[in-house]
C-alpha cells in the first residue's frame, strides 16, 4: 500500500501567538501498515536538522506506480 504523509517542519517565521509557523510537505510511502509507515516517516524526519511533526498519513488506492524506472518503455 501507499500512504500520503505530511510532515511539518517547523521554520523561523513565528504567528501571531509566538508559536514555531509549520512548513508542510508531503511525502508518499509505501508500507503494509500506517504503524510501519509512521516508524520510516520518523526516522526520515530524524534526518533532517529541523524539528518536525507527522500531520497526517492517508491510505492511497494506488493499483501501480508508472515511472521511468520501472516502466521505461513506456518514455520512449
């Protein structure tokens, strides 16, 4: 399965409040469980100097993934 995470780093940029403003990006994962997804977003984010926070992780009905790599023929 595919799963859209979306992470949020946080930046310079304060709100209104004081509080850390959330760059938000999104990644898609493959993995068999949100559990085992959550465990390769965490350490994916660890690799980055900025704090961050998982928002969301969404299950995506993908039936296959079309790319050059595994599909090349069909860039030619």
């Amino acid at each position: 399965m595919h799963y859209l995470v979306t992470i949020g780093y946080e930046t310079d940029q304060q709100d209104r409040n004081g509080n850390s403003r959330l760059q938000k990006m999104k990644y898609v994962i493959e993995g068999e469980s949100v559990e085992e997804v959550t465990i390769v977003a965490a350490k994916y984010g660890a690799g980055d100097v900025r704090n961050f926070e998982l928002l969301s992780i969404v299950k995506m009905p993908i039936e296959c993934t079309i790319d050059k790599k595994g599909t090349p023929e069909y860039y030619k």
